[in-house]
C-alpha cells in the first residue's frame, strides 16, 4: 500500500470541512459528527467509497 501525503492546496481545502477535527501532511483525523454520519450510512448499505466524498464534500455529487 502506498503512503500519501496530503499537499498544502488538500490540506487548506479539507481544513475547511465542518468534518475535519484536524490536518497534516500525514494524517486526517475526523469529527465525532463525521463518523456518526459515516456508521449512520454505512447502515444503510452505502460503502465506504461512496460514502467519503459526500460527507466530507456536501457539494459533491457522486455519479
């Protein structure tokens, strides 16, 4: 597995989630909210692929 580091344009874009408890160039660490949200979807059969990009971007329309 590949390790990815998170640019300084990713980082100040992500920072900016109501999701996001914090950001580095390694690591992500997300909001009690984000992961209720994520279970809550989870649940309801969504996998997890489908289910980051939403949460994290509200405005982002999977097709």
């Amino acid at each position: 597995m590949s390790k990815h580091y998170f640019s300084k344009d990713e980082i100040d874009e992500l920072s900016q989630s109501k999701y996001v408890k914090s950001i580095n160039e390694k690591t992500i660490q997300f909001t009690n909210e984000f992961k209720e949200e994520f279970i809550h979807l989870y649940k309801q059969g969504i996998r997890p692929k489908k289910l980051l990009l939403p949460i994290v971007y509200p405005e982002f329309i999977y097709l």
